[in-house]
C-alpha cells in the first residue's frame, strides 16, 4: 500500500518557479536536496518538488485541496496570483491557476 506522494512539476526557470510556488504555498521551499531542485513539504508525508528540466517544462499538473478556497484565492490574490474566480467542478469547486511554464495547478475544495 502507498502511503503518500512526492509530486513533481517541471520549469524551465528554476528563480521564476521559487517566487511563484513560494507565493502558492505561502513559505519557502522545505529543502534544497540538490541542485535544479526545490522541496514543500505538506501534510501527511506528501509534498511537492519543482524540478528544473527546461525540455519537459510545462507539461504538468498539480491539483491540491483545500478547507476554504475562498480564503485561499483571496491570499494568493493578495499574493500577486492572479486567477479567475473559483467555479464548480468535480462536484465541489475548483481554482485553476498556471505557474510561469504552464503548468496547471488545480486547487478544490468548499
């Protein structure tokens, strides 16, 4: 049985995708484990790394819940994350957001 998870988004612009996720997840990354690569640690052993691999840039997809998206869309507003209003989706609502590459992050919750 698998027990938690260690997404992967790619960029091209390692500096570029810091200031963005720094901004998303509301702190720094957790860890540097080597060079090209930036580590969030979230809750229950699952976390998020942004790796630096320009030839795969902006082909991923993130999607993370949330207790309170309208909370979480003002922040990321107040932020400099400029994003649409959350709409209904999957039977609750959902945030759709882009880093600096492309890649979808997808944020659901009530």
């Amino acid at each position: 049985m698998f027990t938690s998870v260690l997404a992967t988004m790619t960029v091209a612009d390692l500096d570029a995708a810091e200031s963005w996720y720094t901004r998303l997840f509301g702190v720094g990354p957790d860890v540097r484990p080597m060079d090209g690569l930036l580590e969030w640690h979230l809750s229950g052993g699952n976390g998020v790394q942004v790796f630096a691999e320009a030839e795969r840039a902006g082909h991923s997809a993130l999607v993370l819940s949330t207790d309170d998206l309208d909370l979480e869309a003002a922040r990321l507003r107040d932020s400099g994350i400029d994003q649409p209003a959350p709409q209904p989706g999957g039977g609750a609502r959902v945030l759709v957001l882009s880093d600096p590459d492309g890649n979808r992050v997808v944020l659901f919750g009530a």
